[in-house]
C-alpha cells in the first residue's frame, strides 16, 4: 500500500492546494463527539456508504427516509431479531434500493456493530479511541471485520 502522506500530496497537487484539499474535506471530526454517535445512526451511516457504492448518490439521499422506515431506522438490536422473512421481502420493496448483497450487508453490519458495541460500551466510542493518525488502519480493520466496508 502507498504512504499516505503521498497519497495526500498527489491528491493535493490535484486539487490544486492543500488548503483547497482541506476544504473538501471539511473538519476533523472531535472524537469526544463521535463517541456520543449512538449505534443506530453509526449502522444508517455504514448502511448509506454501502448503498451508495457503486450508485448515484442523489438516488440514495432521495431515497434515504425509505430506507430508515424499511430497516426499522437501523436500530442493531432490533435488526437481528428479524426472521429472515423480513430480509427476503426487503429485496422487493421500494422505498429502497432493492440489491440483495447490499440488504444482506445491513444484517450483517448489524451483528459487527452490536458485537463491537457490546465490547466497547458503544461503537462510537471505539471509533473514537482509534488513534487520529492512524485512519488508514482503521479503514484497514472496517473492511476486514465490517461486510462490504473495503
């Protein structure tokens, strides 16, 4: 894997500055915050950059209220409790985004957010505990243990 520190200077060299690179990113999140993030809304984030892969984007914004209302506002718990009934009959409704895997991956994140929960008191607060600079580990470590997070 290429240093990040090149990574970001080609990208900055592309975007025309790093103060312009910056700004497209927009600020660091405060870690004391992200601890704070509770797990439903950690799964809707997770669930709308997996949805989002691949895809329009605008589609899946438009379509997010949907998606809240179809995956009972991705609260982890309640998910796995699920009868598998309720995921097959996700994959013909259309207040979403009908891909099986991508369905299947919110059950799946489900579980990975509940487990890590369960560990760290929040899946926030593990986030936030991860080292600031080391953000490429942790994309890293999502895609080993999270489903479709690489």
């Amino acid at each position: 894997m290429a240093d990040f520190k090149k990574i970001r200077a080609r990208a900055a060299k592309r975007k025309g500055g790093e103060e312009e690179l910056t700004s497209l990113l927009g600020p660091a999140p405060d870690n004391a915050a992200v601890a704070d993030i509770p797990d439903d809304r950690i799964l809707s984030i997770i669930a709308a950059r997996v949805f989002a892969a691949g895809f329009v984007w605008r589609v899946i914004e438009q379509k997010w209220p949907g998606f809240e209302e179809a995956f009972l506002r991705f609260e982890p718990k309640r998910l796995l409790f699920q009868p598998d009934d309720f995921w097959h009959d996700l994959t013909a409704d259309q207040r979403i985004v009908r891909n099986p895997q991508k369905i299947r991956s919110v059950r799946d994140n489900a579980a990975f957010v509940e487990r890590v929960s369960k560990e760290y008191g929040g899946f926030g607060k593990f986030l936030a505990e991860w080292p600031d600079d080391d953000q490429v580990g942790l994309m890293a470590w999502l895609g080993k243990h999270g489903s479709r997070l690489g």
